[in-house]
C-alpha cells in the first residue's frame, strides 16, 4: 500500500474523529492543548 494512501486514510479518520470528538484535535496540536484544557 503506497504511503500516500495511508496518508489520505489517516486524514479522513482524522476528519471525523474530530467531527464525532471535537477535543481529540487537541492531540494533533500539543501546543494548543493547554489552552483547550483551561478553557474546559
């Protein structure tokens, strides 16, 4: 499987973890992950 495949794959499931789980975006962005855990 070539890694662009992979790649989209794990964009897609990335798309909708963050529709279905909106805090989970914070893991991609570590540096905003602190502000996102404050504002909570």
């Amino acid at each position: 499987m070539p890694k662009q495949k992979m790649s989209k794959k794990l964009e897609q499931a990335v798309e909708h973890a963050n529709q279905t789980n909106p805090s989970s975006r914070s893991r991609t962005k570590p540096s905003s992950s602190k502000s996102d855990r404050e504002k909570l």
